[in-house]
C-alpha cells in the first residue's frame, strides 16, 4: 500500500471473524473448528474486531499474515477448516 498506516490481522484473527461472523457459529463451535480453547478464541476475536474497527473508523490498510497456512481445497466441508498450517493433517 501507498501511505496508509497498516494494520495487522493475524490469520487466526481472520478465521475467527469467518467463523463467528460469516459462518455464524457459536463461540464453542468456533474454537473447536480451531482447536482451541473458547477464551483463546474469544481473546483472538475482540482483537480481530478491535482491529478491524480501527481499519474503518481511522482508514488505515488491512493486511493479513502470520505463519504459513495453506487454504483447505474442502472448505465448504462442515467438519474442515478453512486454513491449516503447513504440516499440518487437513
């Protein structure tokens, strides 16, 4: 991006917004898709939102990173997630 302060979504951060927001999944539902704990995901989800509230209200750049993930070729299988790390089973 140009001169636009940037902020960082992890890509765990982007997968519980999918989960939570898109998918409308409960918060439990959610971190067991992730192989979580539910407060770990709660925690991931208020700073994804913190995050992207911030993108909007202050006009800054979304950039999404955070380790090597691989998008699932089964995605819209309920029992697969999205993303999986590199070396990870699918």
């Amino acid at each position: 991006m140009t001169d636009l302060d940037e902020v960082v979504l992890t890509v765990d951060e982007f997968e519980a917004i999918r989960l939570k927001d898109v998918d409308r999944l409960e918060q439990e539902q959610s971190a067991q898709r992730m192989n979580i704990s539910q407060p770990t995901f709660h925690r991931l989800y208020l700073e994804a939102r913190r995050k992207i509230a911030d993108v909007i209200v202050n006009g800054k750049a979304l950039k999404i990173e955070g380790g090597t993930y691989e998008i699932n070729p089964q995605q819209n299988s309920d029992r697969k997630r999205r993303f999986y790390r590199r070396g990870e089973q699918k």
